[in-house]
C-alpha cells in the first residue's frame, strides 16, 4: 500500500505505473484536481491543511480496509497539502485489481470515506472572497457502513 501526504505535485503516472501488476485485470484512478469553480464563484486557488499524523494513520486503515473489503490487491492513496491552483491535482487513489468491478467500488469507497473521515480540510479562495469547504455530501448509496456513529 502506497499512502502519502505530498506538498508538491502528485506524479500520478509514476504511481499506477507503481502498482500495476501482472494478474491485475484493472487499475481504476481517481484524479481530483482544483476546478475553477464553485457553485459559480470563480476559484483563484485551494489552500489544504491536515493534522498529518492522524491524517496517515487514518488513510493507511482506509487503504487496508479497502482491500479486506472489496479484494483488491493493491491501493495507493496520495493526497497532497498545501496551496494548489486550478487544474492541480489534490488527491490521487488508485485500485490494482484482477477485477473492475471491485477495483471501482474500492476507488468510489475510498474518496467518498476520506472527504468524509480524515482530518484533511480545504480553504477555498475566490474572487470575491474565501470559507472553509465542508466538502460535498455523502453518497447515501455507498453509505459509511458504521464507520461513524
């Protein structure tokens, strides 16, 4: 398992190219990157902030649960911090698996579990303006299956 906190850029070839293997079938990538807008305010740029111990620790036992969960051999989570402009990449998951089926309910589970649970926080800044971002809601359908509460 690859799992990372980075404060430059995320090579995300480098790290597929990492955790290909040859009874893999799939490798399913999630590439969040910094749009140039939110709900119509224009982004300048992101400012992201951890409690990185924690932070680690926490998405390490996601990268372990994901693959006791859905089978998949291999997980790399990068997620990086500091000041990152439009069209940079955030966060980087990406599932090794001899099956798509599980290497793309590993990945969804994976970004939705973390924008929810790990202490990761995000400042937008726009023109007219900065807040702090709660993130977008959590698909109902995946569901946290106890992880809170």
């Amino acid at each position: 398992m690859r799992v990372e906190s980075v404060e430059g850029p995320i090579d995300a070839e480098a790290i597929v190219a990492g955790i290909k293997a040859g009874g893999d079938g799939a490798v399913c990538v999630f590439d969040g990157i910094v749009r140039d807008n939110t709900r119509g305010r224009a982004t300048l740029y992101l400012d992201y902030e951890a409690y990185r111990e924690m932070a680690l620790e926490q998405m390490q036992g996601l990268a372990g649960e994901a693959a006791a969960r859905f089978g998949v051999r291999e997980v790399a989570l990068v997620h990086r911090l500091g000041r990152l402009t439009v069209g940079e990449t955030s966060v980087l998951i990406a599932v090794a698996s001899a099956h798509r089926g599980a290497a793309f309910d590993a990945c969804r589970w994976l970004i939705d579990t973390l924008k929810k649970t790990v202490p990761i926080w995000k400042k937008e800044t726009f023109a007219d303006g900065a807040v702090w971002a709660d993130g977008e809601p959590f698909p109902e359908e995946i569901g946290l299956r106890g992880r809170l509460g």
